[in-house]
C-alpha cells in the first residue's frame, strides 16, 4: 500500500507539468473572479449564494 502511494505521489509533478504544458500549448487559462476586500461582505454573499464560479480571489483594495 506504501509503494503505490509513493509511486502516486511522484507522478504528479508529471502529470503537473504535462497539464501546465497543454495549457500553454492551447491558450487555456484559468477562469479567475476578483472581488475587492473592501466588499467582502457582498463577497461572502457571492460565495455562499453559490454564484461564485471557478476560482475566486480576494484583491486587496485598501
């Protein structure tokens, strides 16, 4: 059980690099929403309403 789970762990920097490779390969980048901090609680809103999508950061606006 130890053995596969090393194996699996080494293969990811692979796998990694490959998918990070094909990305830049296609033109895929990742889907990102901003929402300022100084709205945080509109952002929490967001979140948990379930509208935030993909990835969401935090921009620090003060």
């Amino acid at each position: 059980m130890a053995a596969q789970h090393l194996s699996f762990a080494h293969a990811i920097p692979t796998t990694l690099t490959k998918m990070m490779e094909f990305s830049a390969r296609h033109g895929i980048a990742p889907q990102v929403e901003h929402l300022s901090m100084s709205r945080m609680n509109e952002a929490l809103d967001h979140l948990r309403s379930g509208k935030a999508r993909y990835r969401v950061v935090l921009d620090a606006d003060f």
